[in-house]
C-alpha cells in the first residue's frame, strides 16, 4: 500500500504534522522553498509523507484570489516532489476579538485572507491534481463558532461559518470525483493562540478555568484530539463527506439541567 502524501497548512494547533506522525517540512507560500525541519511527534499510525505550507504568513493577502500566487506555487512544488498529493488539510487560520461595532475592515480583511480564501486557494490548486489521480481527501478546521455564537467573535464567527458552507459545497462539486470534504469543528483548544490570551487577563488562573467550564466536558480540547479527528476523515476507509465533526466537549449538544 502507497503511503500517502499530506499537504497541510501549519497553524497554532498544528494538525498535519501530529496526523501525518513524520517530521513536518514547514515550507513558505510564495517561494515554495523549505524553509526549517520540525521534530516527529509521538509515533504509533502508519508513517505518512507530509509537506507544511504557512499561507496565513505570507501567502494569501488579498481578499480575492489570484491565479499563480501562494497555493499554485505550492501546489507545483509538492506534486514535483512527491509525485501526488492524497490529502489536504487546511489547518492554517487566525482570529479576531470585537463585536461587529468594534472590528475594522483591515480585520475583516485580514481574517477572511487567512481562514476563507486560503482554503479557497490552496484548495484550488490541489483538486486538479486529485481529480487526475482518481479521488483524495480534504480537512477544513473550522470551528464551533460557525454553529454556536460566541461573544466578541464577529469576525472569527462569519470566517468560520463560510469555511463551513464552502466546505459542503466542495463536498458536492468534488464527489463525482471521489473526493471527499469535510470540516473539523473544535471547541475551545488548548492552543498556543489560547494560552496568550489568557496570560493577557488580570487572572490568568481564573480565565483558563472558565473556558474550561464552558465546554460541558469540563477541559479544554487537546489538539492530538484535532489531529485525530483529521487522521480519521482523512482515511480511505471513512465513509463520509460534507460532515462537519463537532470536536467541542459538548457545547454544541449538551445542556446540563438540574
């Protein structure tokens, strides 16, 4: 059996490298040059062959995608490399505190850069050689925010409800091609992005418990859990596609009533 080629998009929570379990060579968007080696994670899965692209650095600036910049480049780079590409997983994205009084347009701008069309363009470059090959996967990281509403997350929320919608209109496009999309939706992880926030509260303590209490399950999520949600859509064997996985301890689901 063919090991399969993962092509994935870095972020805070780095998924593609905790799912693809080989050191993940971080590569930058525009040069498609690799730019630094990053160390094996735990071992225990099959042994896959995965290639990091960073677009929420320097990648995709502009709201509106542009044939030949950041993801074709990339694209050009793995396939040459590695001959296909079986998976993508599009992990890459940022965030943005306010209601929408309080966000800018640079942080629309900004957010929707990252979270929707560098999908949109990464995902554009990767398919054609998907459908050549005969099928493929596609993880989006979305979020609970693109279901539930969440306060202070204007921007973050809209983001996340269009990867949602743009991951099941993927889904319907790309299935006569045998390729499956679907989305991972976390609650709240335990993210680097997460541990700065609340180490820029008055109390530290008593900020990480409170988003600790909010999700039902009482913690936050790990991101070896998002890696294992991404490990599972991603496997041949899942028969599935236009899903979006709750990874949310329970927000979404549960109501505690006594």
């Amino acid at each position: 059996m063919k090991e399969p080629t993962w092509c994935g998009c870095p972020s805070g929570c780095d998924a593609p490298a905790a799912a693809a379990q080989v050191p993940l060579q971080h590569v930058n968007v525009p040069t498609a040059q690799p730019q630094c080696d990053r160390g094996e994670r735990a071992a225990g899965r099959d042994r896959r062959r995965a290639v990091g692209i960073d677009h929420a650095e320097r990648g995709i600036p502009h709201l509106r995608p542009r044939p030949g910049v950041g993801g074709q480049r990339v694209e050009v780079g793995v396939h040459a490399e590695h001959g296909r590409i079986d998976v993508l997983c599009n992990n890459a994205g940022i965030s943005a505190i306010g209601d929408v009084v309080q966000s800018t347009p640079d942080d629309w701008q900004r957010v929707f850069a990252v979270n929707v069309f560098g999908i949109a363009n990464l995902s554009r470059a990767v398919i054609p050689h998907m459908r050549a090959s005969g099928g493929g996967a596609i993880v989006n990281t979305c979020s609970i925010v693109a279901s539930v509403g969440l306060v202070q997350r204007a921007v973050y929320g809209a983001s996340k409800g269009a990867v949602l919608g743009l991951t099941r209109a993927m889904a319907a496009d790309e299935v006569q091609h045998g390729i499956r999309v679907n989305c991972v939706s976390p609650g709240t992880v335990e993210s680097p992005w997460v541990q700065r926030l609340v180490a820029n509260t008055a109390d530290p303590t008593a900020a990480h418990d409170a988003l600790r209490r909010r999700q039902p399950l009482g913690d936050l999520v790990s991101c070896e859990a998002v890696a294992d949600s991404v490990v599972y859509l991603a496997a041949p064997t899942t028969f599935t596609t236009g899903t979006e996985l709750m990874l949310d301890g329970g927000i979404s689901g549960v109501r505690i009533v006594t």
